[in-house]
C-alpha cells in the first residue's frame, strides 16, 4: 500500500508540474513575446472626453500628455516634451496639459525636475480619459473629440509627425 501511495504521488507531483510548465509557455508566449500593436490596442480617435476638469473649447488644438511619474518611458522622453512646450511658446497654436494620476504637486515636482515646464497639470487615472498606459499623447479638437493619438516613447519620425500636426 506504501508503494501505491508514492506512485500516486509521483505521477500527480508530474502531472501538477506539467501544466505549470504549460501554463508559464501560454503566458509567456501571449505577454513578452506578442509585440502589442495599433492593432491590439483599441484606439480613442473619434471618441469625446467628456472630462469636467479641463475646458476643450479654449482651443482648436487641445494636446494631452498622459504620463506617470513612475513611468521610464515618460522620463526618457523628456526630451520631446520640452519641444512640445518650445513649440507652444512659440508657434501659440495649441494648448498642453499634462495629465498624471500622482497628486498634482508631485507632478509638477516630476516635469519639473526633467527641465519640462508645462503651465497645466491634472490629476486624472488614465482610465478616466480612456488611455491605456503612459505615455500617451492625445490631440483633442474644441468639442472634446480625440483626433489623434500616440502611444509609448516615440521614435523620431512619429515625434516629427507629431509637431506637424500642430503646426
């Protein structure tokens, strides 16, 4: 009877190792190896943001800057961020928010501290302006209506894209 029970037991301890095995295949195969895409990642062009805390209609051209402090994207693209501000300084033809889910102060810390000084900061989770991660730049007509969209850190042909539709 002893030697039963440890077969038994040998054959469910492989049993349980196969499908952990299996199981840690299937997810690693669908979450580090699927490159996620335009495709699979549902888009907000076309869609209103209905948001009480910022006011579309002070311009055409209503740029919005998703980001978290805790994101290394949103820090290593820094750069790009002080030639938005430059380009509204300058040009005056489009209106930047960012947008943190950290308490406004921290977030002001945060741009701050990476040289970008952008006049308005919000305090909104991603989900409450439909993005699905940081960074994410939207471009959001005087009626609230998201035009275009840009996600992660922008190579500089997309960065280039960018500033041409602000112009």
């Amino acid at each position: 009877m002893n030697h039963l029970y440890k077969r038994v037991e040998l054959i469910a301890n492989i049993a349980i190792i196969l499908v952990a095995v299996s199981l840690a295949v299937v997810l690693v195969k669908r979450f580090v190896f699927t490159p996620r895409t335009e495709n699979t990642i549902q888009s907000n062009v076309g869609n209103k943001v209905s948001q009480s805390d910022i006011d579309w209609s002070k311009s055409d051209k209503n740029v919005v800057l998703m980001l978290s402090n805790t994101c290394h994207f949103c820090t290593e693209s820094a750069p790009f961020y002080k030639r938005l501000v430059q380009e509204q300084t300058q040009r005056g033809t489009f209106r930047l928010t960012a947008v943190l889910p950290q308490p406004v102060s921290d977030g002001q810390k945060y741009l701050s501290g990476l040289g970008v000084e952008i006049n308005e900061i919000k305090q909104l989770t991603p989900g409450a302006i439909r993005v699905q991660g940081t960074p994410t730049i939207l471009l959001v007509n005087n009626a609230g209506v998201v035009t275009e969209e840009w996600l992660g850190k922008l190579p500089p042909e997309k960065e280039s894209e960018v500033l041409s539709r602000l112009r």
